[in-house]
C-alpha cells in the first residue's frame, strides 16, 4: 500500500513537470513567433503534450 502512494506522487511529480515544461514551450514559442521558423509546429506541440499531460493529472488526482 506504501509503495502504490510513493509511485502515485512521483508520478503526480512527473506530470506537472511536463506540463510546466509544454508552457515553457508554449511561452517561448509566442515571445520569439518572428524570430522561429517553426513556431507554430511549437505551439502545437506544445498544447499537446501539455493537454495529455494535464488531462493525466487530473485524472490521478481524482
């Protein structure tokens, strides 16, 4: 029963460092939009990954 709630927070960890590293991202991709060439690649990849993260902490949580 130990073990299944330390597994549970680290991966509880896990998913919010993946979705802070997609709005870092995200963030990034608006601020330098005319500097990059593929910033909209960015911005999609970014919103995914963030939203399957998300999606998979919320679903933890509950």
């Amino acid at each position: 029963m130990k073990n299944q709630k330390g597994t549970k927070k680290l991966e509880i960890a896990f998913h919010i460092f993946i979705t802070l590293f997609a709005v870092g991202i995200i963030v990034s991709s608006f601020l330098g939009y005319e500097e990059l060439e593929r910033a909209t690649m960015y911005l999609i990849l970014g919103a995914i990954i963030g939203l399957s993260s998300l999606f998979r902490l919320i679903k933890l949580l509950r």
